[in-house]
C-alpha cells in the first residue's frame, strides 16, 4: 500500500494499509461495538490492537475479555478497566486513521497494582502489554483516565461502595457488594425493565408486543391491538380484514395471515382442512387431482402423499359443513400456495366427498451404509 | 474442530461449505432440504448479498473437491430478524439454493428437531467443520464427540456473557474437544436413541456459533445456535419464500 492506493474493499474512509497489503490489510475507524469498552470517553477504534486481536468480534471472546472484567471486580486498581480498553479496543484517531495507545505511567500502575492479585490465582500478566512500548505522557499523544471516566464497564454493576461486581450477579439473590446493594432495588422497573405478568420474568420494554414471545405463556405478546370485528390480528399485531385472510398473497408485514392455512385434521382419516376468512373449510373433491395432494404435502413440509381418498360425508352432518372448491384456473397459478388455489362458491359440494390426504414424510439424517470390510481382516476384541 | 479426527467421506452427507469468491470456504453449512440450508447469520456480517456467495456439498477435502460434490449458488439468504451481532443471540440464517442438489450417498438432508425436542445434558453428539485444529488449518473435513452441557452450568464459564435458550452448549471443561474459527454454521447433531441404542437417524440441535478463543488459555465448551428454538422460524421461512405471492 506504500505506493499503492488502499484496496477498493476497504471503503473511502480507509487512509492507512498495513504491510504487506492484502485485501483486507485496511485500516480505518470503526464504532465501538464491544460491550465492555461502550462507556468510554472515546468512541471509535481500529484494528489491530495492542493485545494482537485483528478485530472487535476477536477480541469480545479473546481471554483478556475474559480476564480484566473479572480481576476489576477485586478493586486492585481504579482505573483498570479504562485501561484494559485502551488495549482491547485502542482510539482511533480520526485524522490518521492510527490507534491512539494508553500512557506509559496507566500502564505501570494497571500493572503494579493488578498483577500481583493475578499471580495469586496463578494467571500471567497478558502477554503483549510491556510497559515501555507505549510513550510517556508530553512526549507524544497517549491515554489518561480523565475526571468522570467510569470505573466499571457497562458488564458490570457499581456498588454503593465504587466497587464494580458482575452485572450477572445483581439481584442473584447472593451477597456480591461489600455494602449488599447489589441486592436492593431488585424489581424489573428498578433495573427499567418490564415484569412479565404472572412471573418473575424481566424482558427489556422494546420486546414487548414485537411479534417475537418472551414471556412465559406469551404475555408479552397479548392486548396489543384492537382490530374491528371484520378483522383478524397478524403475528405483528397490524389488523388485515378477514377475507384477505389465507388468500395466498401477503397482507400482514410479517406475512403471519398466510401461516398455518393448511392442515391435515384427524377425523376418520386425515381431513384436509383450509383456514379462511377466519373460519375452518373442508375442500370438496369434486375437481382435486394427484398436483394438488403433491401440491399439500409438499407445502405441509411432509414429502410425497401416500393415500388420497375421498370421504362421504355422513348423512345430516354435510349442510353444516363449508366448503372450498379447486379453483377453475388453480394450474395458473405457478408457485402458489395451496389455498391459493381453492375458491368459495355459492352452491355446495355436488360429490358430497371431502378430501383426505395422508403425507409420507421425507427421509432424513439417514447416513450411506459403511462400506463391506473384507472379512479375514476383522479383529474382533 | 480441536481434538476431533479426520472423517470418513460420505459420513456426514448434510455438512456443507459456505463458500465467497477468492476467500474460499467461509463458514460450514447444514443441508436440511433438497433447495435448503441452515448457517448462522454472523458469516453474513457484511456480505448479505446472495451472489458472493455460492455452497459446495458433498466435500471431504477442501482442496479436492471431487466427483461426489456438488455446487450451488445462493438465490436468496435469509437472516433472523432478531440477531444480535454484540450478543451473538438468534445467530441464524437460512440459505436457499438456486437450484435443488441431486441426493446421494454423499449429498443428503438432516432432520430438524421437533418443536420441543432437545439432547438431554450428558448426552454424546457430533461437530463437524473445516475449522481450526488448533495448530493448522485442515483440508478434510473433521469431526469430533461433544457433551450437552445445561444452559445453567454453560453460563458459568461465561460470567461476561449471556446464555440465552437461543444458545446450546456443548463439549468439555477442559475444551478437549470444540469447534473453533472456520467452523461456524456447522452442523452439531445427535442419533436418536431408544431403550434398545442408537437408532441411526440424526438430528441436528446446533450450528456452531461462538465460544472463548478455542485454542488460547480459555478453555469450557462451544456455543451452538439452538435449533430446537428456531424450527418454528424455519419451517415458515422455507414455507413463505417456496409458495407465498407477493
């Protein structure tokens, strides 16, 4: 890259390459993603890092990720984990595009005061940190914790005393904070999040009525719209009119008012069974053909059918059936959906027979049989 | 895989590789349907578009590829809407094939769970990738015996770290055996038992998604997308994006 322009792939806000160039030996200042460093008085970074890490992902599952939150907890030293940043997740200075490293004096006092609390449990010093690699403050531009500079990471909980203790051990029900207040104020509300009803539970307030389930029994999930009476709720609490609803086209944003339209129900053979319009319909046989049994297995997820038959409605019991027909144009329509494919009419089934479908699942996780060894050099045990 | 061995070809016909131009392999990929397959949504991070990318089943060694695979190209990726990139939570992704694979002994699909179908903690299963060994980067594909660990024991290894029931973990303490960097979106299965054995039928449970630095000081087991959760989600992806109109 010394004569060279910076490769393409590395983005118009690339200004530095590393040797020797590749296509990825691209420097340039990324936004902090890394949990434990979100808090700092800085926001960007660029990689490599002090500690050898070629990026954020490596570093969030590096060992020293590991190590400096938890020897911050011991309290050895103030400012330890401002500076367990400046090494995991280095400045970025905006102009350069280079990193920006810590003082050689937060370096030696992370060190003198820290290491021997590691050496007690029998862990190095991470390798990689040497004190006199890094410059002395006034003689070039490095790091210094500065007033307000919080001593815990956002991984962790300060307690009333200062010391930092393991976010995961707040309200854990166990004493972790020298003064307790680990364990006050323990209520979803306090830590702004929201109480599932019913249960213990606390979800973060953006989960609730998002389409995804979070609480026990679904609660989060439920009152979340009003829909009118001529409509029906999707998955994402929007409201789509009924007779939009199992038509074969997307109506909900989440496309829920096209799931679970199709179903076999057990009922003197596997009654193929059609959601529409809010209402459960039995699909007459009169015009079905082998596509459309394919056409239900296959969409059911279930392989090949194995038995279609058409039943007869038992006598006094068809008038209070609904029906669906096979549409006069259902071979038009390429890649639909069954139910795109049945239609309501006015008058009833002339056959008087519903459809039954019964799918033969498809193999799977099987493996090819080994191959025969030849028998006389079988050693048995 | 750390501590597994080289595989036997054709022995675990629904691992594939999840391939990008020059780069080569990427990331492992599970076949789950003749025009499917499942990996996980961080080997997308910033390359969401389809056709960097293109899928080779049927592989042993990925210098040779040889008469038994078969390649694809992506038509379409899917990435769970809810993936975390900070918390590597619903770390998942389905990809669709542009056209279906020819099934062989060497090219064969994987069952998904059912919808509350878990292993049992303790129970034995597979890893499989083209991941780090710990000294190199292999050409065969490798395969190694894991441990379910209960999500409860699994969170203690990763006091930083959340383990959410989107997660599964697997392997051991002392990280003998895991998967490592390459491996992701491979497939973690296990043969379905009854009181008589082994029933030879495989499940796949997990995708490999995330742990400690797999060949550094950190040991403890892998983290696995759990697949079990996600079946819901696949099912109707595959379903939607096969027969649904715009």
């Amino acid at each position: 890259c010394i004569s060279n322009p910076c490769p393409a792939q590395c983005g118009a806000n690339s200004t530095t390459c590393l040797s020797p160039p590749t296509n990825t030996s691209c420097t340039q200042c990324e936004p902090i993603t890394l949990e434990l460093c979100m808090n700092l008085p800085y926001n960007s970074t660029t990689y490599p890092n002090y500690l050898g890490h070629m990026s954020q992902r490596e570093s969030s599952v590096s060992w020293e990720a590991s190590l400096f939150p938890a020897l911050v907890q011991t309290g050895c030293y103030q400012y330890l984990m401002f500076y367990a940043c400046t090494l995991l997740v280095p400045k970025c200075d905006p102009v350069s595009a280079q990193r920006i490293p810590p003082c050689r004096s937060l370096c030696r006092k992370a060190k003198e005061r820290c290491e021997a609390v590691l050496g007690v449990v029998g862990l190095p010093w991470p390798e990689g940190s040497e004190c006199n690699q890094f410059p002395q403050e006034g003689n070039a531009t490095c790091l210094l914790p500065e007033d307000g500079i919080d001593e815990c990471s956002p991984s962790h909980f300060k307690c009333r005393s200062g010391r930092c203790v393991l976010a995961t051990k707040r309200c854990d029900g166990h004493l972790d904070c020298d003064d307790h207040s680990d364990e006050e104020n323990c209520g979803c509300a306090e830590r702004g999040l929201w109480e599932c009803p019913g249960s213990k539970v606390c979800i973060q307030i953006s989960m609730i009525c998002d389409g995804f389930p979070d609480c026990p029994l679904l609660v989060d999930e439920v009152n979340c719209s009003l829909c009118r009476d001529n409509e029906l709720e999707c998955n994402n609490h929007q409201c789509v009119h009924r007779t939009l609803w199992c038509d074969g086209y997307k109506h909900c944003s989440d496309s829920s008012d096209e799931w679970h339209c199709v179903s076999l129900v057990d009922v003197s053979g596997w009654a193929l069974t059609v959601f529409r319009t809010g209402s459960q319909y039995q699909v007459c046989a009169d015009e079905w053909n082998p596509h459309l049994s394919q056409l239900t297995c296959s969409q059911l997820g279930l392989g090949a059918p194995s038995t279609v038959t058409m039943v007869a409605e038992q006598p006094g019991v068809a008038g209070r059936r609904r029906w669906l027909h096979v549409h006069p144009e259902w071979d038009q329509k390429e890649g639909a959906a069954l139910q795109a494919r049945l239609e309501k009419r006015s008058h009833s089934c002339y056959s008087r027979k519903r459809v039954s479908v019964l799918c033969a699942k498809e193999d799977c996780g099987l493996r090819p049989a080994p191959p025969p060894r030849a028998a006389p050099h079988r050693r048995k045990r | 895989i750390l501590g597994g061995r080289a595989s036997r070809p054709g022995r675990w016909p629904w691992q594939c590789s999840l391939q990008s131009g020059a780069s080569g392999h990427i990331c492992g990929c599970v076949l789950i349907g003749p025009k499917w397959a499942l990996t996980v949504a961080h080997c997308f991070e910033g390359r969401e578009s389809a056709e960097l990318w293109q899928v080779v089943l049927g592989l042993n060694n990925l210098d040779h590829p040889g008469a038994h695979s078969q390649t694809r190209g992506v038509r379409s990726i899917i990435v769970h809407p809810r993936y975390n990139r900070a918390v590597v939570d619903y770390d998942i992704s389905i990809i669709q094939l542009e056209t279906e694979v020819e099934e062989t002994e060497f090219v064969r699909p994987v069952c998904l769970p059912d919808l509350d179908q878990l292993p049992l903690p303790d129970a034995y299963c597979y890893i499989t990738g083209w991941g780090h060994t710990g000294n190199r980067m292999p050409f065969k594909l490798q395969e190694g015996e894991v441990r379910i660990i209960s999500l409860s024991h699994c969170q203690s290894y990763f006091d930083m770290k959340t383990i959410t029931s989107r997660m599964l973990c697997a392997g051991f303490e002392a990280g003998t055996v895991d998967s490592c960097m390459g491996d992701s979106g491979g497939p973690l299965v296990c043969e379905e038992q009854d009181a008589a054995g082994p029933l030879g039928r495989w499940t796949l449970f997990g995708l490999t998604s995330w742990g400690s630095v797999c060949f550094s000081k950190v040991l403890g087991p892998g983290v696995y997308s759990n697949v079990t959760h996600f079946t819901p989600w696949i099912q109707r992806q595959i379903y939607l994006h096969t027969y649904l109109l715009d």
